[in-house]
C-alpha cells in the first residue's frame, strides 16, 4: 500500500464526519450587500491622489525594497545550507 492511498484512508472517515456534521448556510441578502459594498474597488482618481502623496510613495518604496532584501536574504541562506556556495 503506498502513501497516497493510506493518507486518504486515514482521511476518509475524518470528512465523512465533517459531511455530515457542517451544512451549508445560505447568507441573508442584507449581508451580502453589506459585504460587496466593503469590497468595492477604489476609483481611478483615488488611485492618482494616492500616487502623487509622497508619504505614499515613500512607503510603498520601502516595502518594496524590504521585500527584495528578504527575497535576496532567503535565497542566500538556502544556497548555504544546501551546500552551493562552495
């Protein structure tokens, strides 16, 4: 028996349980226009102010290179366990 088939043994009583213990809900409508209104993307002009705001820009450029930094980081330090770096 391999891996693959033991796992969804061991699984298979696990979701039969959830089966039948979770149900679906159907949301009421008044949550559902609650929640697509949250979610509504921001205009083009909003977009704009936000790029001519300089704190903005500033941020958005740290994160950016805080980012590469940790890309950079990570990869470095897998070279090094994995032994490449000789």
């Amino acid at each position: 028996m391999n891996l693959n088939t033991e796992n969804q043994n061991n699984l298979s009583p696990l979701e039969l349980r959830l089966a039948s213990t979770l149900k679906p809900v159907k949301p009421s409508p008044g949550f559902i226009q609650t929640t697509r209104r949250k979610f509504n993307f921001a205009s083009p002009t909003t977009v704009a102010q936000r790029l001519a705001d300089s704190n903005f820009l500033l941020v958005l450029l740290a994160g950016v290179l805080g980012a590469v930094l940790v890309i950079i980081s990570g990869t470095r330090i897998l070279y090094y366990l994995t032994g490449r770096d000789k």
